[in-house]
C-alpha cells in the first residue's frame, strides 16, 4: 500500500454497519483492516464479500488481549472504529454477563491495547440510543437503568483528551432494510 495511507481498524466488520463502515472507508482511500472472531457466522461474510480484495481480515476478539495486542502491534492503525459487540437484546438478558465482558470490558481492553501500542491513534466507539432504554421523555436524558453502562463508556475514553468520543452513526443504524441486513 501507499506509504500515507491511512489504516483504519474495524472490529465488528461482519455486522451491517461494519461492511458499510468498511465500504466508505476504502472509498475514501484508507488501507481497512476488519478483525472478525473466529466463530463469526459464514453468512455475516457475505456482507463483506464485495470488498474481497480491498480489505484486510485479521481474526481477534474483543475477550482475548493477546489477540488485541498483536492486531495492534501488526497492522498499526491510525484509527480504531469499535462496531464489535454482543448487540442482541434477547441476548443480552439470556447472557448478561457475557455481554458485559464483550460491551464493556472488550471496549477496555481495546483501548488499553491502543494506548500502549498505538497512542496516537483516534478511537470512535459506535454506540446507540437504545442504551438509554425506551423513550420516557422528550429530549432524552440520562436518568434510565442503561445510563451505567453510557457512563462507563465515557469514562474509558475521557482519560485522554487523543480519543473521539461518539456516540452512533445515525445514517448506517437507519438502514434497517438495508441488502447488508441479514
């Protein structure tokens, strides 16, 4: 690759907003590296099988440091999307505590593994309105059961003023019936 071009790092890249995510990236000229777990599901692919050739597959997971230490070590990125995580709310009340380790302590070892082997390196952590539970009032605020979790989050990344704190990508979440969407 080009020696100025960027690399981006996309955890969850299998997952719909991750192959679009991907697409706009290679669009526009970065170098995109998608970590996907070992155990992701074949069909998930398929949302990135047009991109076969212009991105880079590293296999990690979020539970597992050591595989996050050598992505980072390896690929070096510029900039780190985190789309991974165990976003199925049946799931998540079935598997709370495997959600947790995913959604939370994932996102922490993500950003340890960045600050010790790429500190330069901007952070975006997609996230949802969804955590603030059902809409109770107009405007939203963050007085419901999921504000922990939100806080949390904040939390991770205020401790540098280096990283991008976001909070959704609106126009890949409003796609619900979108050809990615399996």
């Amino acid at each position: 690759m080009f020696p100025n071009m960027r690399k981006a790092l996309v955890t969850g890249i299998t997952g719909q907003d991750g192959s679009y995510l991907a697409e706009l990236l290679c669009e526009k000229g970065y170098e995109v590296y998608g970590m996907h777990r070992r155990c992701s599901v074949d069909d998930y692919f398929k949302r990135i099988d047009h991109l076969k050739g212009k991105i880079n597959l590293v296999q990690g997971d979020l539970i597992d440091g050591a595989s996050l230490d050598q992505i980072m070590k390896n690929v070096k990125p510029d900039e780190i999307y985190n789309l991974g995580s165990q976003s199925q709310v049946a799931v998540s009340f079935l598997q709370p505590y495997v959600t947790r380790e995913i959604n939370w302590h994932g996102v922490t070892r993500l950003v340890d593994r960045m600050k010790e082997h790429v500190p330069q390196s901007k952070f975006y952590q997609a996230s949802t309105s969804e955590l603030f539970g059902a809409v109770l009032e107009t405007p939203q605020n963050e007085k419901t059961p999921f504000n922990l979790f939100m806080s949390a989050s904040i939390i991770i990344f205020t401790s540098s003023s280096k990283f991008i704190v976001g909070s959704h990508f609106n126009f890949l979440l409003a796609l619900v019936g979108s050809p990615n969407k399996l």
